[in-house]
C-alpha cells in the first residue's frame, strides 16, 4: 500500500470515530506509521487532507447520485418525495463495495462535517461536486414545487440534521432495534428508515 493510502485509510477512520477537530496530525501519522513530513509531502495541511478523505467516497458516489436524481427531473411523471430521498439508498450502499463498511464511514464523515463546523468542508463539496446538489434541489422543487427558496433551505437543513444525527448513532440504533424489538437491521435498514420521516418533514404544509 502506497504512503498516501496509507495516510488517508488511517485518517478516515480517525475522524469518522473522534472528528475532523478531534483528531490531531499526530494521531494520523502514529496510525499509519509514517512521519509528519509524510502528510505534509502528499496534502500540505489538515484541510487539504479532509478534503482527500471526502474525495474518495465522493468521487464513486457522486456520479451515481446524478444519475439518480437526474432520472427523476426529466422524467415526465412528478416524483414523490420519499423517491426523491430513496434515489440516495442505491448510490450510499454502493460505497460498501468500494471500502469495507464505506456507507456508515461515509455518512459519519459527513456529519463531522457538520458538527465539527467545518464550514469549508461543505463549500469544498458543493463547488466540486455541484450537480449532485443541483440535481437534488431540483428534484425537491419537481416533487414540491410550491417550496421557495427560503423554505427548501430550512427544510433541508432539517433534513440534514436528522440524518447526521441518525447516521452518528447508527450502532446504537442496531444494538436497540436488535435488543429491545428482536430484529436485525444493518446499515441499509437505518437508511430505509429515516427515509419517509425525512420526506414527511419536507412534504409538511407550509406555514405563512
């Protein structure tokens, strides 16, 4: 395994488990067994690093996202919201066969994101990847035409952070299903789950 993969496998793992604020250079360097100059040679700074971790998945997930979401605006027939969100589960359990248990890291990584404040994370994503983010709104817009603007960044941000939240306990969440209700659920059951809760919130009447 090459020094840069090296770097990046330790360092998804780190943050996705303490966050992008929790983790330190050195913890990374002492997980992989390389030494600093190593990161600095192949990323330059912390940043840049996060950015690599998060374009790895997002470079095998976001083509296969377009595609979805892109399906459902031109399709002639109006999409349901719970299609719009389904459009994700096919694209996000692929990430599984591009890395050992890549769906959750993935989406954990996602949330540290969030709750980490990395504010530049986010507009690195919807730069670089901006037709994911362009096709979603516009298939948000085609199911609930009526949303403004201002309503659809609300309501999405809510979404958000109900998938966050859910995504960071997802092990809780399986240990309970398993525990307290007798059923078996993996990654793909959580996902399928939120779904109709989170489309039900964006498909909730509009308040004046």
């Amino acid at each position: 395994m090459s020094t840069k993969n090296k770097i990046l496998d330790a360092a998804e793992v780190l943050f996705a488990d303490k966050g992008f604020n929790g983790t330190s250079l050195r913890e990374i360097t002492s997980q992989a067994e390389v030494n600093l100059a190593a990161v600095n040679y192949h990323f330059g700074s912390k940043k840049e690093l996060i950015k690599a971790v998060m374009s790895r998945y997002m470079n095998e997930l976001a083509p296969l996202l377009e595609s979805a979401l892109g399906e459902l605006c031109i399709d002639e027939a109006k999409p349901s919201l719970i299609e719009v969100f389904s459009a994700f589960i096919e694209p996000l359990l692929h990430l599984n066969t591009f890395k050992n248990n890549g769906t959750s890291t993935f989406l954990q990584l996602l949330g540290r994101g969030y709750t980490d404040s990395q504010g530049f994370l986010r507009w690195f994503l919807t730069t670089q990847y901006p037709n994911v983010f362009d096709n979603f709104t516009a298939a948000v817009h085609k199911a609930y035409p009526e949303l403004s603007a201002e309503e659809m960044f609300w309501r999405l941000h809510f979404t958000m952070g109900t998938i966050v939240f859910t995504m960071s306990s997802s092990d809780a969440l399986i240990d309970i299903a398993l525990n307290d209700f007798d059923r078996e659920v993996d990654i793909a059951g959580v996902i399928k789950q939120v779904i109709p809760y989170v489309a039900a919130g964006v498909a909730a009447p509009i308040v004046r």
